[in-house]
C-alpha cells in the first residue's frame, strides 16, 4: 500500500472524530429539549413505527438522533474494515475495533435509557446512574476514536505511558469521574432549573443547594464544581513538566482552564442548554488532547505532535 493511501485514512478518521462529537453533542441536546421519550419506551422502532407519521418535535429530535448515532455504527464498521486492509493487525486496527465495541456499547446503553423509561422528567437514581456510565463509555468512544485517527498517519507500534505510568493514569481516572459528576449535574440542571444569578451569590447558591430538604440531583450540584477544580489543578501539576516540548500538552492545558471558565459560566447563568452543550464540547476537547498527550509521550511517540523522539 503506498504512502499516500495510507495518509488519507487519518484526515477521514479525523472527520469521523468531528461527526461523532456532533452526535454526542446532539445527544446532549435531546436531553435539555426533554426529548429522550419522543419515540415513547420503544426501542429500535419510535412509537412502534419503522418510521414515525406525523411526529411532534420531540419525535423528531430522538428520532434523528437515533438515525445518526445508528450512522456511526456504520462509519465504525468501514472504519475497521479500512485499517484492516491499509495496516493489518496492529495498533491503528486494535483502535478502531474498540472504537467499533464502545459504539455498540453506546448504543446498547441508549436503547436501555430508553426501554426502561429513564428519559424525560425521569428523576430516579437509576437514571442518575446509567447517565454516567453512559458518559463513561462516551469517553472511551472518543479516546480510541481519536487514537485511530491520530496513529493512522503514525502506524508503528507503541506504548502507552511510559514513564509516570501511575500518575498519568489517576490524572485520566480523575477526568474520568469528573465528567461522569457532570453528567449528572446536567442532568440536575435539565429536571431543576436554576435562575440567573450575581456573581456574590455563586457559590453561596451552590452550597445552598446541598440542604436535606433538595432532591439529590440538586444536592450533588455541589460534588461537580469541586471535583471540578481539584481535577484541573492536579492536571496542570502532572501536565507542567511536558508543556515546553509537546504541543498536545500544552493545549490540554489551555482546554482544561477554557472548561474551568465556562464551567463558572454556566453556573452563573443558571445552566443555559447552550451553555450546556460548549461546556461538554470543552470537556470532550480536553479529554481528547489529554489522550493524544498519553500517547505522544510514549517510547515511539512524538513529543511535539511532529518530531519522533530520539
């Protein structure tokens, strides 16, 4: 296979990137639009149509995202097939048919949200929960995603994490449990509006939202913001001594204080769905780049994004 060949794989699996970023940002907004029951508690069918007839505009947001998360199982399949004829066995393949595993698991996932009716107005615990596995697993879908897209251009065998193995990996945990609080504070922000208020009152309305009397997706409002804060400090820590010779450090760096900032935003602002979803597009950027640091740090990794170590 020629050079070139090889070379368009990447920029094709970087639009993969971007179209599923769309779909989990669509995603997000079918649940500030209380649309996830717009095709009822069935699942593949909407409302027990192949197709809905004459649907309201809450059918028509879960069902178009039905159709393109369903999209993405098919870029996936094309996407292993591709690696598999360009590269054979190896790192790029094994990316792609994890990514190919966490888009089944992702939709596995909504199909249950939705047959067990953990949409809408759905309060419950168990939706609480299932959201943020379901945001979990969203993570691990757009890492080997953005791994495949990434290392298409780079097909050599590598290593993830060389050095400071341990740390790096409680940095990724750390990220990991403060998106899925997040998912759940979203999902707090969508059932319990907030209203606006002056910047004095921020964190007193927050503190304020712990009492016993709130229901427990307005008290856990609070466990966000600090994990929040203690993830982005230690991040940058662990991050500060690779900023001057890798590039996807230091955009890790400028993400996670851009996601900090929008984060306060939001609160302030009372948690707008558009505020919503530029935070979750932040905090996937973040996570992105944070993967590409791992792996460009490994033994055949890059350190600037474009220079092999030596």
């Amino acid at each position: 296979m020629t050079a070139p060949q090889r070379s368009f794989l990447s920029p094709v699996a970087w639009l993969f990137v971007g179209y599923l970023l769309a779909v989990i940002l669509f995603g997000a907004w079918v649940r500030i639009s209380h649309s996830g029951d717009g095709c009822g508690a069935n699942w593949p069918s909407c409302h027990g149509e192949l197709l809905p007839s004459d649907p309201a505009t809450s059918t028509r947001i879960e069902f178009t995202h039905r159709v393109t998360s369903a999209l993405c199982g098919v870029f996936g399949v094309l996407l292993v097939g591709w690696s598999w004829r360009l590269h054979g066995r190896g790192p790029v393949t094994t990316a792609a048919g994890l990514t190919l595993l966490f888009i089944v698991l992702e939709g596995a996932i909504g199909a249950g949200l939705v047959l067990g009716e953990l949409t809408g107005d759905n309060d419950s615990a168990a939706r609480a929960v299932v959201i943020a596995l379901h945001l979990g697993n969203t993570l691990a879908l757009t890492a080997f995603a953005a791994l495949t897209a990434w290392r298409s251009s780079r097909p050599m065998s590598f290593g993830f994490l060389p050095r400071r193995r341990a740390a790096f990996a409680a940095g990724l945990a750390l990220f990991v449990v403060t998106a899925m609080t997040g998912a759940v504070t979203a999902l707090g922000d969508t059932l319990f509006p907030q209203a606006v208020s002056d910047g004095g009152r921020l964190v007193a309305r927050v503190l304020d939202g712990v009492s016993a009397g709130n229901h427990f997706l307005v008290r856990l409002r609070a466990l966000h913001p600090a994990v929040a804060i203690l993830a982005a400090v230690l991040l940058c820590l662990l991050l500060r001594p690779e900023l001057r010779r890798n590039r996807w450090a230091r955009a890790t760096v400028g993400l996670v204080a851009g996601s900090v900032a929008i984060g306060a935003v939001n609160v302030a602002l009372g948690a707008p769905g558009w505020v919503q979803l530029v935070h979750l597009a932040a905090a996937q950027a973040t996570w992105i780049a944070l993967i590409l640091t791992c792996a460009s740090l490994g033994p055949l990794g890059y350190d600037t994004g474009a220079r092999p170590r030596r």
